[in-house]
C-alpha cells in the first residue's frame, strides 16, 4: 500500500529557488488541480516529473492530496505531493489495471445505500467496505430512505451489517430520521462520501448544510437507477460542523486493486469465528472439505448476500505471493 507519490522536500527559499505554498487539492480536472490555500483557490497543472513515479498508478494527484505548489510560476503548476496518511483506489477499469486512487487524506468513510428506489445493493457496499477495511479508513453505512420500507428490510441489513463489524445508520431525507446522527459524526471532521447515484447523498448533504447546493438527481423510470450528478469527486467544506465532505461520482464498478485472496479473507470479519473451525488452515471458503463458513452459510448463519459478494471478489483477486495451485498429476503414458 503506497503511503503517496512525494519526492524529496525541497530546501525551501534559497537564492534562486522558488518560495512554495502548502494547500489541498479540492478538485482535479483533466491535468488542472484546484488547490485550496487557505485564502484562495489556485488553479495549478502538475509537473511533468509527478508523471514519470507513477508505477502503476493511474493519477499522482487525487482529491484531498495535500500538495506544494510555485505559486508564481508560469504557469502555476504543483510541485510535489505531500505523504498521503491514507487513500481509497480501486482497479481504473476493466481495461486498464492500473490503480486509480479515488481520494486521499480523510477520517472516515460514509457508504450510503437506500432501501428502495434503488434497492439496496449488497454487492456495492460489501465492495466499498472491504476497501476501506484493507485501507484502514473507518467506514459507516448510512441505510437511507427508511420511510420507504414497509417490509422491515432496514433492520434485517443492519443486523447483517453489524455483524460484520460495520456501524449502520438507518436515516430519511424526508422525516428527517437519523439525518442530526450522521451531521454530529461528520462533525470536525473530513468525511469521504460513496454510494451509488440516487441514493441520496447530495439530498442529505444539502438538509445539513443548505449551502453547499449540490445537484439532485431524478430516478429513471425504466432503470429505477439514479441518474449520476457528480461526474468528478471534490472535496467540500460544510462550515457549520467545522469539517469538509468528499462527494464522489456514483460509480457503478468497483473492483479492489492488489488485494490478494489471503488478504481477502480478513475483509470479512465475520468469517473469523468459523474459520477458526476450518479442517484446513489456508482454507479459501470457496471448495474445500470441512469448511466451517461454508457450513455456516448454508447453516443461514452468516449472510448468503455477503458471502456471495466474497465469492465475487475472490474470483477477481489475484493470488497470494509464492503461491502454488492445486495441479492434477499427470497420467501415466
């Protein structure tokens, strides 16, 4: 895990030299940083040098970076990255494996899902907060929409989701339910917001803080899907609470980036008190004989919906190092 893309600081404001600035990255467009300096907001193009250490990294700069810049350059441009204390990445897509890091330098994360309209979706969440397990950033579920739920569907996720060791808050918009909880944790704090589109992120954002009059979206009709209206994450400050937000856009794949199939296994706290039991110590949970989680599954202790969403990510995982596979023995000629 990369702590960041920083060079060597630079000695400072010797003869001839620039004198740099210290601020943070609010925004990237294209090869264009908005860089908040406290007082104003610069616009500032990387250097070219950024480019050239990214081994496998798709972007040097990302949102929340905190950055160096010469602010009398022509043009302005960022001169190095500061160490990050943490990021959230994610494979940049199915054609490209290279890691894109979505933010970087936040307390914690919101993943937001709604019970209805769209439904929630197990898959999404379990993905996001695996990530953030593996990255360390603490993560909440915010069940959102729960005036919706006719059907007792909010308590059956929550329970599901405390067992995994996540911390769930059911909320509504609309009543108000649970929305002064979510404001009081984001309070003095910087708090990364992920979920996908309709869910009702901006909605939230904008009944706890009515200025920063982020864009709703609608729900399609045909698709019961939101319609995306972030097209680019960026960092937010929300001055009644004394904190800052990062809205991300509504992605619709994330796949997690270099995490093996033993490393995995840890994503999914729950699995820990059966795989204690596991006939085999390296067991996978996904074949093997006297597999205790796999027992438990089928046994209705331990979710179905999360142990599938598992299943999903060992496939996409790569294996751990030094690792040799089961191989048939050859036949005899």
């Amino acid at each position: 895990r990369s702590a960041g893309l920083a060079g060597p600081t630079p000695a400072g404001t010797r003869a001839g030299m620039p004198e740099y600035e210290q601020g943070r990255v609010i925004r990237v467009d294209a090869k264009v940083c908005h860089v908040d300096l406290g007082d104003r907001v610069v616009l500032a193009a990387p250097r070219g040098a950024l480019f050239e250490k990214l081994e496998g990294v798709k972007n040097p700069i990302t949102v929340g970076d905190m950055v160096r810049i010469d602010p009398d350059g022509d043009p302005v441009h960022v001169h190095e990255v500061l160490p990050r204390r943490n990021h959230l990445s994610r494979v940049a897509s199915s054609h490209d494996p290279r890691e894109q890091v979505l933010f970087a330098n936040v307390d914690q994360l919101f993943c937001f899902g709604s019970v209805k309209k769209p439904k929630f979706s197990s898959n999404r969440a379990d993905r996001i907060l695996a990530a953030c397990l593996y990255h360390e950033i603490p993560a909440t579920l915010i069940l959102n929409k729960i005036d919706l739920d006719k059907k007792g569907l909010a308590d059956e996720i929550e329970e599901t989701y405390r067992a995994a060791g996540v911390k769930v808050i059911q909320t509504s918009v609309e009543t108000g339910a649970g929305v002064e909880e979510v404001a009081e944790l984001m309070r003095g704090k910087t708090t990364a917001l992920y979920g996908a589109s309709g869910v009702g992120k901006s909605s939230m954002l904008n009944k706890i803080e009515p200025s920063l009059e982020l864009k709703v979206g609608h729900i399609s009709r045909h698709w019961a899907q939101g319609r995306h209206t972030t097209t680019h994450s960026s960092l937010h400050p929300v001055p009644a609470l004394d904190a800052w937000i990062v809205d991300t856009p509504g992605i619709r794949v994330f796949r997690l980036h270099d995490v093996n199939t033993r490393e995995l296994r840890d994503l999914f706290p729950e699995f820990a008190p059966y795989a204690e039991r596991c006939h085999f110590p390296d067991c996978t949970h996904t074949h093997e004989p006297d597999c205790a989680v796999l027992d438990a599954v089928e046994a209705g202790e331990l979710s179905v919906n999360r142990f599938a969403s598992y299943l999903e990510l060992h496939d996409e995982a790569d294996p751990p190092p030094n690792y040799i596979p089961d191989v048939e023995p050859d036949e005899d000629p």
